[in-house]
C-alpha cells in the first residue's frame, strides 16, 4: 500500500509527528497528499506554539473561518516583525482615543462621538468615513466597550450611555460625579469606574446603579471575569492600598487583593482576562504582570518589564503566548512572547519630534491597529514569509 492510499485517520496521526518545513516538503510531493496536509486537522499542533494564530491556550479556534496553514504562514511575520505600515486615519486636534474591533468592523472614540468604519474584507483598507456615529455625551468618551447588542460608553461627563447597535435607541446611566475612566460590560452585567473614587455596578435594565463600591482612590481600569462572578479594578495606587483588587458581583464586597510590593503611584491602566483564572496587568511602573488566581495572590507568576522605564497604557493578547503592549512614549508598540523574558519586537508609530501614547490596541489575525493621539496606525503581517507554499 502506498503513503497516500492510508486511510485518513492513519496519515493524520503520521503528519502529527513532523514539524513545519517537513510538513510543507511532503504537501509538494502530489495534489493528494497536498489536499490532506493543507487541512486544519493537521496544523492545529504546529499553530498553538506560535504566535497570534488563532488557537488559544485552551485549543479553542478564534479564527475558524481561515485555513490554519494561512494563519501559521502569517504567524511567522509576527514573530519575525514582518509587516507594512499604514496610517489610515489622522486629526489635527490630540484626543485620548479608544477602539474596538468587531470582524470587518473598527470602532473608533474621537472626542464625543464614536465612528463605526468597515475594513474591507481582502484588503482590511480601512474606509474613511464611518458608517455609524454614535453620540450624546456632553464631553469627551473616555471609554466604551461592544457587546453583541449595544456600544456602552463612559465619558468625562460622568455619563454611561448604551447605544443599541440594531436600532436607533439609546438611554443614559447616571450616578458618578466625575470622568468615567474605564468600564466593561458582559450578558447584560456592566462594571463603571470613575476619578471620583468609586466603582458602581449597573444592569442594562436599570436606571440606577445595584451597588456603588468606595474605592478610595481614582478608578483606572476595571475588567469582568468570564465567569460573571467577580471583577477587578485597578487604581491610581495614590493612596496607602494595593492598586489591585478582586470583587465579588453579588456581595460587591473584596474577595481578593493582588501583591503587596506596589510603589506609591503605580498605578494600574488596563487589565485583561486571560481565562477565568488567568489576568494580565500594566501600568505607571513599567511592568505586564500575569496573575494565576488559583495560586497565592501576593505574586505573580510571570512580568515583562518595559525596558525604557515607559509606563505601559494597553496590552492585549492572542489568548495563548503572544501579548501586544502600547507604551508612553514615541508610540511604541512591542510584541512579546510570554515563553521569552525580553521583548520580541517593537515599532515606534511616532516620529521623533511628536511624542505620543499608544492608548488603545486591538489585533486580528493579520493586522495591529494602534491609536495615538493624532492618529490610528496599521500594522499588515500578510506579507509573503518565506518556508511555506
């Protein structure tokens, strides 16, 4: 029996043990064993040890809709810093944006408005008018986050405001006295912090928030477990308490404060979920922290420190080994692997002469985006890599 006449099952567990270059040796070899080497079964194993391929820690496949063997083609632009700048978007006034990214669709804060733009399928060129334009705040959004029904914002007006996404309805939350600094909403659950030193807990259904939590200090960023049980805030660290803190929902009391060796002013700007029992941190003292919550709560298990002594605005993450960090100065953007204690690879957006934070990243398969205070920059990694056919 030949190689190729194997039943299925048998060449997939044969492909298994081979690594990339032998793998992309034995597709050239006919168009059979071609059409069997180039299905996902066969690269998911190769796919979960790089980087941003869409498989997460847990196996799961954030991008099915693309053949792994593309996405792996990519991965290695990512790892390698491969990839062609563009700067679709710029003003002339300095704004503290945010963005969102929802498939084909980029949303982008600009002062007090919000703009829905479509990326184009093949090219992802952004179009230059936005589509959609959210509003109603009587000063700048701070923040917003999407759920699959509605845009939820914060603003420096002290406003939430909830915009359905399918009708023209909206209605406003009110209760801080201050700038909203940070929110986020899961299954109709929405956390709000504020600089007037108080997180609240709202409902979508509700006027008024369930429960309002004094901090004692400003309100950075806050972040809801998946599990919908527990969130985290981040502070200012101001004050003589831990900038950390793990939430209760229904008790909205603390269950949990993270390390213990905070400096006076580090403060925390955004925090992410990994998993259920899995966060990343960053902020004032230079640091991307990962915290296990199923091990001791006074250190974490992994850093990466910034290594120009830059506070470190936003992380995001592939949801396996790769995290993406916007830093203070120049609009510097670094990749790093998460198996590696230095950097992997940075981009400078700004030039030399204008200084900017990157306040806001969000990835896709292919593309970074990145917003600086005049500008939203790109990052394209489909360019053609070399090893794979």
């Amino acid at each position: 029996m030949l190689f190729p006449q194997l039943p299925e099952d048998v060449l997939y567990q044969i492909l298994a043990y081979l690594d990339l270059r032998s793998l992309c040796r034995v597709s050239q070899v006919c168009r059979s064993l071609r059409r069997i080497v180039n299905r996902d079964v066969v690269w998911k194993k190769i796919a979960k040890g790089f980087l941003n391929t869409g498989i997460t820690w847990n196996g799961m496949d954030i991008y099915h809709h693309i053949p792994l063997k593309e996405r792996v083609k990519v991965a290695q632009n990512w790892s390698n810093g491969v990839c062609k700048r563009a700067i679709p978007l710029k003003w002339k006034t300095k704004l503290l944006p945010w963005l969102q990214l929802d498939v084909d669709v980029l949303y982008l804060c600009q002062a007090a408005q919000i703009g829905a733009y479509h990326l184009h399928r093949d090219s992802r060129r952004l179009q230059r008018n936005p589509f959609e334009i959210y509003s109603g705040h009587e000063g700048d959004v701070c923040r917003f986050v999407l759920t699959d029904s509605h845009v939820i914002s914060g603003g420096s007006d002290g406003r939430i405001l909830v915009h359905s996404r399918r009708s023209d309805v909206s209605w406003g939350l009110s209760g801080h006295s201050q700038e909203v600094n940070c929110l986020d909403s899961k299954d109709g659950l929405i956390i709000s912090g504020s600089r007037d030193r108080t997180a609240r807990i709202w409902t979508l259904t509700s006027s008024s928030p369930r429960a309002t939590i004094a901090m004692f200090d400003r309100v950075w960023s806050v972040a809801i477990s998946p599990t919908l049980s527990s969130f985290v805030t981040g502070t200012a660290c101001c004050e003589n308490f831990s900038p950390l803190r793990i939430w209760d929902v229904e008790r909205s009391a603390c269950v949990c404060i993270l390390g213990s060796e905070f400096r006076r002013g580090a403060g925390v700007l955004d925090i992410l979920f990994e998993s259920p029992f899995q966060l990343l941190t960053c902020g004032y003292d230079t640091f991307i922290r990962l915290w296990d919550l199923r091990l001791s709560p006074q250190k974490c298990v992994s850093e990466w420190e910034e290594p120009h002594d830059s506070a470190l605005y936003c992380i995001q993450t592939d949801r396996n080994h790769m995290i993406a960090s916007g830093s203070s100065y120049y609009g510097v953007v670094r990749l790093w692997d998460k198996r590696r204690t230095q950097c992997l690879q940075f981009f400078q957006l700004s030039s030399d002469n204008v200084s900017s934070p990157v306040y806001c990243l969000r990835l896709s398969s292919s593309h970074l985006y990145a917003a600086l205070a005049t500008s939203l920059h790109s990052l394209d990694f489909r360019q053609n890599p070399t090893g794979i056919r």
